[in-house]
C-alpha cells in the first residue's frame, strides 16, 4: 500500500472536522479524490493570490457532491484560509454543499447536477484552442455520474476534435457497485478515442504523472480508488457513512485512523 502523502492526511483531516461542525459532507467520497484534487493543483498552472489570473489553467469538480474535498483542497493550497471551513454548510456561508463559481475564490464552475461539468470542460478547452491559448483544462469525473448520457457525449465531441488540452479523470471508487457499475472504465475511454492511463488513485506521484504526461488528444486518467480511503471504518462500512457526520467520539477514532502508518 502507498503511503499517504503528508499534504493529503491533512486534507483528510480538515474534511473530518468541518464535517462534524456542520453536520454535512459525504465524508467517503470526498476521502476518495484527495489525491487526485492535489494532483492536479501541483501540475496545473494557478495562483490562489489571483484566482481570476487570465494565463490559468481550469479546473471544474464534475461530481459536485464532493464539494467539502475541494473545499479542503482549495484551503491546503491557499485560496482561503482553512478556519472557514468549519463555516461549511452554514447559514450565510459560502461554502455550501455544492461549489458556487460566485462566492469561493477558485471556484471556476458551479457543479452538483451530475454529467454536466464534463461538457463545460469540453466548451472550455475548444474555446482555448481557437484563441491559440496554452491555457489546460482539468475535470474530475465520479463513476456514478458516468451512468449519465451527456458524460460520453461530451467525451466523443472531446475526441473528435482531439481536444488535447483536456484531462479526465474518472473517480473509479466502485460507488455503484449496488446498482449500475461500470466494468472496466479505462477500455472504454479508450475506445471512445481517449489516451487513456491507469493509476493507483491514492498514489500522489503516480497520479501527477499521469497527469502530467503529454498527449495529441483528449487524456483520461483513470484512478482507483477507495472510499473512505485512509479510515479502515469508513472504508468497511461506506454506504452507512454517505451522508453522515461523525460525532464527537467518531471522529477522535477517524482522526486516529488517519494517524496509522
């Protein structure tokens, strides 16, 4: 097993306490991309002290619902600082439950309809390439919303233009391993027309070089994961902790997971 990266078990732990003081999150989910929101964000061209910076390259956080991950991502690398997190969910907070491109700084698109980041991402990189832009664009794509239609529409518009400034990545968490899986996701990028690669999801390295590496068209990285990754409990017990916020005991013993070699 991969160890976990010092950055990314403070992520973690910043989900778990926002959680707990908001009573919201999807804790396992979130748990499953942290990795993956670092990689990019240590490869992608950005500045969290000038969000709207014009040479930036995007990122959009198509499954929207792990808004309190990227919000902690965010926070890690700067954009606000990581006291506000406790806000999330709140009355009058900017953190809500789904990410509002409007109220937090980083923040390029707001996401909670699922299918619909992808296609915003392909419009994106289309629109850098007729302005002969170097700007990227990155999304983070759940393997549940991959049940959508418009997910592999947008990627067979994405590769028919051979948009090589976009990166997929597919969150391969088996969350719905009750009810619609998708077996084998890399084949299927692939013959969507995509250069696809796997990767160990919780593998920092490997996941930035994935990314990282160059491409003539549109990049699917698709990363295996594990919900609740880091947390033995919520990891043998991710359907009971969807939606749910540890109490004050529950998350001493998630902290002390987290803290295990």
């Amino acid at each position: 097993m991969v160890k976990m990266a010092p950055g990314c078990r403070e992520i973690r732990k910043s989900i778990l306490r926002a959680s707990r003081a908001s009573g919201h999150g999807h804790i396992p989910t979130c748990f499953s991309i942290i990795e993956m929101l670092s990689a990019v964000y240590e490869t992608m061209k950005h500045d969290p002290a000038r969000p709207q910076w014009p040479e930036r390259d995007i990122f959009i956080l198509s499954k929207g619902h792990g808004a309190l991950g990227y919000f902690a991502t965010l926070a890690q690398y700067g954009y606000f600082k990581a006291e506000e997190l406790s806000t999330f969910g709140a009355f009058q907070s900017r953190l809500g439950c789904h990410a509002d491109r409007k109220k937090v700084p980083g923040v390029e698109l707001s996401t909670g309809s699922l299918g619909h980041g992808i296609g915003v991402t392909v419009g994106m990189a289309l629109a850098f390439r007729i302005r002969n832009s170097p700007r990227r664009v990155f999304t983070l794509i759940g393997d549940g919303e991959s049940n959508e239609g418009s997910v592999w529409e947008a990627v067979m518009v994405a590769t028919h233009l051979k948009l090589a400034n976009l990166t997929i990545l597919y969150d391969a968490n088996r969350s719905q391993v009750r009810s619609l899986p998708i077996p084998n996701p890399a084949e299927r990028f692939a013959a969507f027309g995509c250069d696809t690669a796997e990767a160990d999801g919780h593998d920092l390295d490997a996941l930035k070089a994935a990314v990282a590496r160059p491409a003539a068209t549109v990049k699917a990285v698709v990363a295996h994961t594990t919900k609740g990754h880091g947390c033995p409990t919520l990891v043998n017990n991710m359907f009971e902790w969807h939606r749910k916020s540890p109490s004050p005991e529950q998350l001493e013993q998630f902290m002390g997971e987290l803290d295990l070699p």
